[in-house]
C-alpha cells in the first residue's frame, strides 16, 4: 500500500473520533484531528499525484465546485472592509476547509477500482465503531451537562456519539443506515448472503441509533430518504417497514415526553430554530446580492445586535444558522445561493447518471442510489439544522460521490 493510501487509511480513522478532541487555537479558530488529517492528506496527494491534478478540470464536478469557492471568496473579498483582520483570517481559514474537504471527492475518485471497493468495507468499518460507541455513550454518558461550560447543549437521555450532538449524529446514522442498505441489496443480488447476514445485522443497530438520538430532523431525514432509496431500488415494500418501525418507536417513546430532551413534540428548541431564522432573514435583507462575507455570520450577528461579543456563554452555534440554505444566502447572499444549488443539482445529475449506467449487479449501480439518497437526505436536514457544513457529514459526502465512476 502507497503512503497516499496508508494516510487515507489513518484518516478514515480520525474520523471515529468526532469532536471529542478540539484544540482552540484561539480567535474563534478550533482545530479537530479530522482536519491535521485532511491537510496531510491533501498535501501528499499533490505531491504524488501532481499530473492527476492538472485534468481534475475535465470533471464534471469541477466547475459547480470552483464556482461555488470563487462566490465564497467574492463575498469575503467584498465585505473585507466591514471585519477586522483577525475576523477575515478566521473567515478564510474556513473557506481552506471547506475546499480541503471537497478535495476528498478527487482523491478517492484518483484511486484504482480495487482500494475503492476496500474503503467500502472501511467505511462500513468506520460506521460500525461510532454507531458502537454511540450506544456505549448513551449507557454510560447519557448527557453533556458537564461540557455545558464549552458550549455544548446538555442532551439528556439522547445518543449523540462522538458527535456530541444527536442532530448531528442522527443525520449520520441515516446516511450510514442507507449506505449499509445499498451494500446490503448488492450483496444480495451477487448471492453473498453471508455478507448480507452481517450488514443487515449492523443495519438493524444503525435505524435503533436514529431512534435514540430522539432527533426530529433525523426521524423526518429518515423517512424522506427512505422513500427515495426504496422507490430506486424498486423494493417499495420495504417503505411500509420503515414507516411502521418508526410509528411503533413514537408510540413507545410518547410515555416519556414528559422529559423535554426526548418530547418528539417539544416547543423549546422549535422557537430557537424559528429565532435563528428571523435573524438570517434580517440579515439576508440587508445583503442579498453576496451576503456578509462567508463564515463572517458570528461576527455580523454582533454588528447587528444579536450576540453579545463580551458574554460568557460560549456556543458553537453562533458562527452559523439552524438552516443551511438560510447560512448560504445570509453569507454568500443570492449569488452564492445559485452557485450552490447548482452544485448540489450537479451532484445529483452525476448521481442518477451512474444510477442508470449499470445493472442491478454492479456496485456502481448502488452507489448511485446510495449517493441520490444521500444527498436528498442531507437537504431535508439541512432545513432544520447546518448539516450540508457540517465537516463529518461533508466528509462522508464527498468520499462517496468520489466512488461514482462513468461507464
């Protein structure tokens, strides 16, 4: 194995270990393992595939990319004179990210058919130790009252794994669940049913970690997603299970609403997702054409009034909004908002293209479906919380659509 690979590797390991290390770098700049791994990745695949680069422009993919970085860095360039030079540093540092991140989709599509088919079952892997110390947290560790002081919501009595927080952590037990059901139904189809046996087993503790995260978007992500896998796949029966397994789950769970973290009905945070869209509205109208700079939402917020630059209450939700699409139009304004959707629409074109390419034995044939379903999903998410930014989820995308390959 190249030392490209072997980091590869080592950074689909980092993965596991979430946000349970960050380091402040101060500045409102936090660095995470994940992200020392993808700048080493990231610098070892240009020093050893430096020609590959050079046609990455021919991919489909390249041009929504590079338009949506050009809006990003526009809209930054635009209001550089509204920050203060730290306040644009810490900006740009995350656009680097971000651009670091949708790197991942042309690394792992340079890989040779072979390694891409072992990172299937190292992300199976991957999937199957974070669902496995979700449920080892909601055991042992059932909130995070004592981390209230860093910025973390309490979330009693809810799994939020090495996320720390189970909106997150759910969004990613339905990508993971669906990614599994699409190896699931490939091995199924080439009579690998031992194989089958094993992942449908993983499955079945993946679709008991969305429940227990008691997460309202991930339970709503689910159910959307389910659809569109199903109605792909040609299995529609299968969307009569899921539902009735989730109805059962409502119904058992309604005797504890009484608790307000696991109440599917709760009041407190659905007036904190309305207030935090009433504030990227606000803010949308007075800079519509390319917004306040990208990831300068914290720091406008204060200019507007909204946060308090001098509170001790720290909170990792202030640098964006609940709804990413509202995030978008807020910091790159409508401009970056067409970008964007135009990058997303990409993404789903190149996934119904590899969808329709293969047969029902290929694998090729399922990524695609994975892929579509994926995507669908992470938009129905991202209209409760900030998922289409947030980096693990952002992780996982672009590593599988990297496997996408034309026929």
């Amino acid at each position: 194995m190249g030392i490209l690979k072997s980091i590869f590797v080592i950074f689909l390991g980092v993965f596991c270990l979430g946000e349970i290390f960050r380091f402040n770098l101060g500045n409102n700049i936090y660095i995470k393992p994940i992200d020392i791994a993808v700048i080493v990745l990231s610098l070892a695949w240009i020093a050893q595939e430096y020609r590959y680069i050079k046609k990455i422009y021919k991919d489909t993919l390249f041009l929504p990319i590079a338009l949506f970085i050009g809006t990003m860095i526009l809209s930054l360039s635009i209001n550089i004179n509204n920050f203060s030079q730290n306040e644009v540093f810490v900006a740009f540092s995350y656009i680097v990210r971000w651009v670091l991140y949708a790197n991942l989709y042309f690394i792992v599509k340079n890989f040779n058919p072979k390694f891409k088919k072992k990172i299937l079952y190292m992300l199976l892997v991957v999937g199957a130790i974070f669902t496995f110390f979700g449920f080892v947290q909601y055991l042992f560790y059932s909130n995070l009252r004592n981390l209230y002081y860093l910025g973390w919501d309490e979330h009693m009595h809810r799994m939020f794994s090495a996320f720390l927080d189970p909106n997150f952590a759910g969004a990613f037990f339905v990508l993971y669940l669906f990614f599994l059901l699409g190896i699931l139904f490939y091995s199924l189809n080439n009579n690998k049913i031992k194989q089958a046996r094993f992942i449908g087993s993983i499955s079945i503790f993946a679709l008991i970690s969305i429940f227990l995260t008691h997460s309202r978007s991930a339970l709503i992500m689910l159910l959307i997603a389910t659809v569109i896998f199903f109605m792909l796949s040609k299995k529609m029966k299968w969307i009569i299970g899921i539902i009735l397994v989730s109805v059962i789950f409502i119904a058992i769970s309604s005797k504890s609403f009484n608790i307000e973290n696991i109440n599917l009905f709760r009041i407190a945070s659905t007036e904190a997702r309305i207030d935090s869209a009433k504030i990227a509205i606000n803010i949308i109208k007075d800079n519509p054409l390319l917004g306040v700079g990208f990831n300068t939402y914290r720091y406008a917020q204060i200019k507007y009034g909204f946060r308090n630059p001098t509170s001790s209450n720290v909170s990792h939700a202030d640098a964006g909004t609940d709804n990413s699409f509202l995030f978008v139009m807020a910091t790159t304004g409508i401009i970056g908002m067409i970008a964007y959707l135009n990058l997303l629409w990409s993404m789903l074109r190149e996934s119904y293209s590899n969808y329709k390419s293969y047969d029902s034995k290929s694998i090729q044939k399922y990524i695609g479906i994975i892929a579509m379903t994926l995507i669908v999903g992470i938009i129905i998410s991202a209209i409760f919380i900030n998922s289409l930014f947030y980096p693990f989820i952002l992780i996982w995308m672009w590593v599988l659509l990297g496997f996408m390959e034309k026929k």
